[in-house]
C-alpha cells in the first residue's frame, strides 16, 4: 500500500507541492527582518499616459498604512500620447512643486502599447515558470523575449494545468520613456497598463476581483477583463476623434460581448464597470449588452488617505491605481521590468550577523557568568576565612586549653570518687568493728575489700561485717590462726562491695567463664 501511495504521480506531485509551500512560508518567516521596508517610509510617484493627457499622481506607505497625497493630470494640444521628453519634463516639475526627492517610479502605459493574452501550461513546471514563460513568449505574444518587456500571474491551477495571463510591450516603445525620464533623475522601478491599475484601484475601493471595466474618453476608450483582480484580456481604440455615438458604442460591444460569454461560462455574473469622461452617454451600450452596467463616480472612489475635497471629477484612476499597485501589499499588480521573474529581496545579512553574534555573546554570557559568580563568592569566602584565621586560631588554643582542663577535672572528680568510696568504707568498718578488733591491712579494688587484722575472736566480726549495708557475701579467705604472743585469732576477710556490677572475667573464647 505505501508503494503505491508513493508511487502515484499526482499525489507525489501534491506532496511535494505542500512541502515547497511550507518551505517558502518558513523562509518568509525566519528570514522577516525588523529593517523590513513595511516599517519604512516610502514615497512613491505614479505616471499614467494616455491619449492628449498624462497623469500623475504621488503618494506614501508607511507601516503598511497608504497615503494618496495629490495627483493632477495636464491636457496636450494634440490627440496623441505624449512624447517621451513631455513626460520626463512634466513629471521633473510635479517633483519640484511637490517637494518630492528620489521618488519611486512607476509607469502606468495605454492598453493600445500592450499585449495581453491568457494560455495554459502543465503544473509540472511551475517551479521554472520564468523559464517557461520566456521560452514560449513568441508562441503567446506578437514578441520575442528579447525584444520585450512582459510579466505574468497565474491566474489558478486545476486539473494539472495552470493558467495564467501574461502582458508584454516591446521595448523600443518603452525606451525612450524610460531614457528620458532617468535623465531627469526619475528611475523607472515598474511599469505596468494602465487597466492593471485601474483594477487595482478597484479591488482596493470595492474588492471586486471578477468584472469588466470600460474607460470612454472624447476620442478612444480602454476596456478589460478582470478576473481575480488580474486583467487577463484588453482592447483598445478610437472614434476617430468624435464623441462617440450609438455605431460607435456598438462597435465596443463587439468587444465586450465574448467576455460577457466566458464569464457565464465560469458561472459568473457578468457587471460592466464604465469609467465616462464629462458625462459622454453610455445607456446605448447597456441596451446592447443586457447586464448591469455600474457607473464609476469619483464622488463615491474611496482613496486612502484622500478627505472630501479631492473626490473631485477629474480623479485620475489610472495614476492613482498605479500608486496602489506600488504600495499596497494585496496588489496583484504586474512589472513588465521583471520580465517574469520575481524581484528578490537581498537576505538582511548585517542584521543577521548582529543577531548571530548576540546569541552568541549571549550564549558565552550564560557560561561564564555563573564561573564567574561562584569565582566570586569563593573569594569573598576566602577574604572571610583569612579575616578570621586569628580568632580561629584563639579559638583553636581556647579549645585545646578547655580540653586540657576537662581531662584534669575528669581525673580529679575521679579520684575525688575514689577517695570519697574509701572513706565511706573505712568509716563504716570503724563504726561496725568493736573496738578491740585491730586491723593489720584493708585492700579495696573495684568490686572488693580485703580486710586482714586481729580480732579477740574473729568469728564475732563475721556477721557484723554481713550486716553492713555496704558489703555482700563475707567470707574468710583463709583459716584463722591463734597468735599466742598476742592472744587473738588472725583473720583474713573477703568481701563485696555492695551496689558495685563485678567484672566477671572472660576465656580466651571471649565468653564469661
């Protein structure tokens, strides 16, 4: 069962698919650096050319947080786009009366400069889309990868098939804009159409991702659709510098009606957006089209950071949407600069390194310290022993000198005992032996008296000797003799201490014989 599991090509696919999405979510997370550009200021200026007009528009992104400033658009004589130098000097004094120093620039280009075509691609290579993209840019797109700038989102991934849709513009056209404006200090970072931006900004008012929108002008209108807040499809023209009448407004039907299909094809309901300059009339179109058509009022456009005032009638979407497409961190705007491939953002190595190395400090810091501290405490031990070795050593010889003085005062209250039992036993043999009893010897070990004398009859003093509280088991060591020079009876008696445990001696086994 595991090798078939394994062994199925679109679950491993799968697998590895939710693998690469967890690894990139990790990067972005451990990579996240404080110096990130959310947290810095950025000020962004937004150029919008279009026919007999340029837009431009500026604005700010700080913590995320975006900020339209102004935007103003200037008329041409001619009904054409402006030339490369009119918008590098225009744009040059906007930065001059606005106060703006190294902005970000970011270019919004008509409709009519720009390719835009959807296609499909196996899901397989969606790890080397760039890759892909370039090699079969021809085959998409009227340009060679060479000889264009271009772009692409994926659009959505179903089936093992990705579709995505992909802008271009040939490079010859973009140059001389880009030229002009860098030698008016003004670098080019992105470029994208106009309808790009002008989805933007209605994603950004209204969050609709799914819509047709149509821009008519006195001479020429844009229209795209918008589908996941993407354009994936654009047409461009003229009414030959008429208003444009019922002929005219049909003729953009045309255009509109095959999106209108797909759309419901998609199970979406189909909405026309239209964008009409100084009130040039559109009911014909919404006669034609049958679908509601939503009128785009600057009254109600909610810009951030825009009050009141400025929700004026001359608001222009595409700059202001080109700004949005810059700062705003949801756009699903395009850079035909990166020609497909995705700006990368420099690791923050410095910071890195200043984050390593105080892990690190703070590692070494973890060791040491508690070295140290013990160090520490151990000397300062160390002071207080030598502080106190004096009275240790007075101490010391108090203790000797105590120790001394006890060992004497043990040998004296020992003697004292000794003497004090003597004394006792002498008394009483003197209180107990009558008076002519003359005692030769008296003896006292541990647990015994020996007493040797003369007695007028030493068998009288046995029993006095008994009768003493202070003696037990009295007898006679050895015979009485009659001394006939002294005329007494010599006596040797034995006796026991009362009250006193004797030492029984032992064998040589050690037991108590």
């Amino acid at each position: 069962m595991s090798h078939s599991h394994f062994g199925d090509t679109s679950t491993s696919r799968d697998m590895r698919s939710d693998l690469r999405r967890i690894g990139r979510t990790l990067k972005h997370v451990l990579a996240f650096s404080p110096a990130n550009e959310v947290f810095i200021l950025r000020k962004q200026i937004s150029i919008a050319v279009g026919m007999d007009c340029l837009s431009i528009a500026h604005g700010s992104r700080f913590f995320n947080r975006v900020r339209i400033i102004d935007f103003k658009t200037y008329r041409t004589q001619e009904l054409s786009y402006p030339s490369p130098d009119t918008v590098a000097s225009t744009a040059s004094l906007y930065c001059v009366q606005a106060k703006l120093a190294d902005p970000q620039v970011m270019l919004c280009i008509p409709k009519a400069w720009t390719v835009i075509q959807t296609t499909e691609l196996p899901a397989a290579v969606r790890e080397h889309l760039p890759e892909v993209v370039a090699c079969e840019l021809d085959r998409i797109t009227p340009f060679g990868p060479d000889d264009a700038y271009y772009d692409y989102r994926i659009l959505k991934e179903a089936a093992g098939k990705l579709q995505i849709a992909v802008a271009a513009s040939k490079k010859e056209t973009l140059d001389p804009y880009i030229r002009a404006l860098a030698e008016r200090g003004l670098a080019v970072k992105q470029i994208d159409t106009g309808l790009a931006a002008v989805s933007t900004c209605l994603h950004y008012a209204w969050r609709e991702d799914d819509l047709i929108y149509l821009d008519i002008g006195h001479g020429t209108y844009e229209c795209g659709l918008i589908q996941s807040g993407v354009i994936v499809s654009g047409h461009a023209g003229s009414f030959n510098g008429s208003s444009p009448d019922e002929s005219h407004l049909a003729e953009v039907a045309e255009q509109i009606v095959p999106w209108i299909e797909k759309m419901e094809q998609q199970d979406l309901t189909p909405q026309l957006m239209v964008h009409s300059h100084n009130g040039i009339p559109y009911a014909p179109l919404e006669r034609q089209l049958r679908i509601p058509v939503q009128a785009l009022n600057d009254a109600n456009l909610v810009l951030p950071g825009v009050k009141g005032e400025t929700a004026r009638d001359d608001v222009p979407h595409g700059a202001v949407g080109g700004i949005l497409s810059s700062l705003w961190a949801k756009s699903k705007a395009m850079n035909l600069l990166q020609s497909g491939r995705a700006a990368k953002t420099a690791t923050p190595l410095a910071l890195t390194v200043v984050l390593v190395a105080a892990l690190l400090l703070m590692g070494l810091l973890t060791l040491y310290l508690p070295l140290h501290l013990e160090g520490q405490r151990v000397a300062s031990i160390d002071q207080e022993i030598a502080a106190r070795k004096d009275a240790i050593k007075k101490f010391d010889s108090l203790r000797k000198e105590y120790s001394g003085l006890l060992d004497e005062f043990n040998a004296v209250e020992g003697f004292r005992r000794g003497k004090q039992q003597t004394l006792q036993i002498v008394r009483e043999l003197t209180v107990i032996l009558p008076g002519s009893v003359w005692l030769t010897r008296v003896h006292l070990s541990d647990a015994n008296v020996s007493i040797e004398g003369y007695a007028t009859s030493a068998t009288d003093i046995l029993p006095r000797i008994e009768a003493s509280p202070f003696f037990s088991k009295v007898e006679f060591t050895s015979p009485t003799i009659r001394d006939a020079r002294m005329n007494r009876d010599r006596f040797v008696i034995r006796a026991e201490l009362e009250g006193v445990k004797r030492e029984e001696p032992k064998g040589k086994n050690g037991k108590k014989q």
